[in-house]
C-alpha cells in the first residue's frame, strides 16, 4: 500500500521539483492567459504563438513542455477569447489537454479595463506503465486504467492600463480527483488536481523614444506545497529587440532574449541555470524555453 501512496503522490505532483502540477514559463509574461483567463483580450488584438521548454537538461525523463496558444479581442462585446493546448510529459507521466479562457473587460478611465475571467480545463492523465512495471511489480496500481479524463475550471481578475498590468487568478478550482486506484484496499492518500493561487504583474516604463524596461512578477501558491516567487525585468530596444534578466527564488536564474519582425512577429529564447536543488551534473541542470508569438496589429 505504501507503493500505491508514492505513485499516486508522483502522478498528482506532475512536474516541477516544488510539486505544481500545472507547467511553469519563464517567459510567461508573453503566453497570454498561461496564468489568468481575464489577460484574455487585454491587449485588444489577437496573437497565436507556441513553445517548447525542456528541463534538468541531461537527466532521463526530464520533463518537456509543449504549448499552442492564442487570444483574441472583440471590441463590441467587450469580450477576450482564448485559450491553449499543451502537452506535457514527465518520465512515465504525460498531461494532454486544452484550456479555454473566456474574459468580460469593463472600461474604466484613462483606456484601463478591469477583467474578469472564466477558465476552463480539459485534460487527459495517462502513464506509460512498462517504465516503472520493474520497480512497482504487482502493485494494484498496474491493474488500473493507463489513461484518465478529467476537467476543471478556475477563474480570474485582472487590472490592465496603459503602463501597469496586476492580475490574480485560482486554477483547478474543483480539484478534480484521479482516482488512479481502483482497488478495494484503504487509501491514506487520494490523488486529485490541486489548487493553484497566482499573483502577477508588470509595469512598461519608457525610458526614451526608443527603449522600453518592463518590471514584471509571479507569486505561484498552493496549499502544502513551496511558495514560488518569479521576478525580472525585460528591455526593448525600438520594437525589434529585447533581452532579460529574471530570478526563480531558491532555484534558477534566467536569461532572455529575442527579437521582433516588423513589430509583429515575436521569436524568444530563455536559458534557466539551475542552483538547487539540482546544481552538478554531467550535462548540467538547465532548462532552455523558446517560443514564437505573432500578433495581428494593424
């Protein structure tokens, strides 16, 4: 029975050495409503981007990360649509699935808007179970089905104006259970999706007519879990480039940069230098993220 806890432990763990069950960014300032379905829309244009992330780079069954995303704006209705796909595997777990988000934007002075956001989730939890049939054995969890459906929602609030962007948000907010066990044994542990509190936000400072620095942060929170705290900046040079520097405490740096085509298309690439807990091996413990955006401004 113990097996059985430990396994259901590491299926609702998912990735993430802090135990998040949902992916994590670096650059998640510029995936659109990654962590807040009311930052659907706020920027009244539509965008469609994608990425991919790899981490604890030389380790087997690193996690990898790959995301489609993208949001668009209708004025009229004040409405902000959006969502993404993603898939997402480590070692012998992999999540599938989609998130939509829908955002109802109400003006306020000086061309602000204040956002409330809907999020919902569907997700498909499967296990490749030949990767750990030798270490498990006949633990009853083997008897179970590879494969499990679940859905979730969550919500948001946002305050988006011309220089200052603040947003809070819950995803997972039903907390779904797995039932990956089946079996009629007594369970001390019950794997389920958890709750995630985040906390964000971004400041555009113009520094002349062509430089731009943006402050921006995430509080990530859930319940018996490490608090994450992510913050940097990022500078853009006359809309065609830009690089950063951000900090994950207790656990990585991060270094960024990237360029834009003619103030639409948007190519990024982020290197995270692990500190802990993974700090020395062979092929050393980093991540590396890019990602491509295009936004359809007039």
């Amino acid at each position: 029975m113990k097996r059985i806890i430990i396994l259901t432990f590491f299926l609702a763990a998912g990735m993430g050495i802090n135990a998040q069950q949902l992916m994590t960014a670096s650059l998640y300032d510029q995936h659109g409503t990654l962590f807040n379905p009311a930052t659907a829309g706020a920027k009244r244009h539509a965008a469609i981007g994608a990425s991919y992330r790899t981490m604890w780079d030389g380790m087997d069954g690193a996690p990898k990360t790959t995301l489609l995303f993208g949001s668009g704006y209708l004025p009229n209705a004040k409405i902000g649509i959006g969502g993404y796909i993603y898939n997402d595997v480590t070692g012998p777990t992999r999540r599938t699935g989609i998130q939509t988000a829908y955002a109802y934007h109400i003006p306020l002075n000086n061309d602000a808007l204040f956002s409330i956001g809907l999020e919902a989730r569907f997700q498909q939890f499967a296990i490749d179970k030949g990767k750990i049939q030798e270490s498990l054995g006949n633990d009853p969890v083997m008897g179970a089905s590879e494969n499990r459906f679940k859905g979730d929602a969550g919500l948001g609030l946002a305050y988006t104006g011309k220089k200052f962007q603040a947003g809070i948000s819950v995803s997972q907010l039903i907390q779904s259970k797995l039932d990956v066990y089946s079996g009629n044994l007594t369970r001390n542990e019950e794997a389920r999706l958890y709750r995630h509190f985040y906390l964000h936000g971004s400041y555009n400072w113009n520094v002349d007519g062509a430089t731009k620095i943006i402050p921006n942060f995430l509080v990530t929170y859930l319940p018996n879990a490490p608090t994450e705290f992510q913050a940097g900046a990022r500078v853009e040079h006359s809309d065609i480039f830009w690089w950063g520097l951000s900090v994950r405490a207790k656990q990585s740096w991060m270094l960024s940069a990237g360029v834009k085509i003619q103030r639409k298309f948007n190519i990024g690439y982020c290197f995270d230098i692990y500190s802990n807990p993974l700090s020395v091996y062979d092929k050393g413990a980093n991540a590396h993220e890019i990602m491509l955006r295009y936004d359809f401004l007039k």
